[in-house]
C-alpha cells in the first residue's frame, strides 16, 4: 500500500497569517485551487478555503482587506507522510474533508485531496463513497472544513 510522501503534492503554496482575505483569494485563483494552508513560522495554523471566504468574509460583509486569521478554519484535522491512503480516505470520511495537510514535525510537508487518493488506490470504491458522501453533506455541517 502507498504511502502519502509517495503521492502528496510537495512544495504546496500557502498563506501566512500577516496575508490578507484579498492576498488569499488571488493565491487560490493563480493556483487553480480552493483551499490554501496558512503557516506561521513554518508551522501550520490553520486553512482557508473558498467557501470560508463567501461564508465567513463575502456574507458577513468582512472587506477584503481583512485579516486571514479572521476568516480560516483553525481546528484543522491533519496526515502524516507516512499514512496510508486507506488510513487517509478513513481520517478525510470521518471528519468529512476534501483535502487534508500533510505535516511532518508540525511543518506543512504537502497536501492530498481525495481525488488524488482515488486515482492511486487499487480500488476506487472508498473513496468514490467518500467523494458522494462529503459532496452530498449539508452545507452547514462543511462551513468548518
């Protein structure tokens, strides 16, 4: 079974918590991505993704200019490089996540999202379950994700 080092983006693009809500909205639109980790010292502090923008920056009338820290998610569930991707799809299923960092002594080492999990699993069928039930989750129960 692969390992998560095996086939996690590396060199991922992030935010730092001095960013703001504009500066993370241009990052997610140049990198053709929804989600972006924000590090602090090397560390990872939180996410931010584009529906915490309209929900928690757009929809509560926050400027653009508003501080990150304002709008992420900072009860962030993470991997490790060496999981398995069953043991990802199991983590991501359970706290009903698209992608998950991966941190290696509290430093962002990468990132999967489930698609990437599926094309490198003997069998797709987990995570094409995972895939139907997250997107299928109320939008409530993802506002946090």
């Amino acid at each position: 079974m692969k390992k998560l080092k095996d086939i996690m983006t590396k060199n991922v693009d992030y935010c730092t918590t001095l960013d703001n809500v504009y500066e993370a909205a241009v990052k997610m639109k140049n990198d053709h991505v929804g989600a972006i980790p924000v590090c602090e010292n090397d560390q990872l502090v939180g996410m931010i993704t584009d529906r915490d923008i309209v929900i928690r920056g757009v929809a509560e009338k926050k400027p653009n200019a508003s501080k990150i820290t304002d709008i992420m998610s900072d009860h962030i569930v993470t991997g490790t490089p060496d999981m398995t991707v069953d043991e990802a799809l199991d983590l991501m299923c359970k706290h009903e996540i698209r992608r998950l960092p991966i941190v290696e002594q509290n430093r962002l080492a990468g990132i999967i999202s489930l698609g990437d999990l599926a094309m490198h699993r003997e069998s797709n069928q987990q995570a094409g379950v995972a895939l139907t039930d997250i997107s299928e989750a109320e939008p409530d129960q993802q506002a946090h994700h």
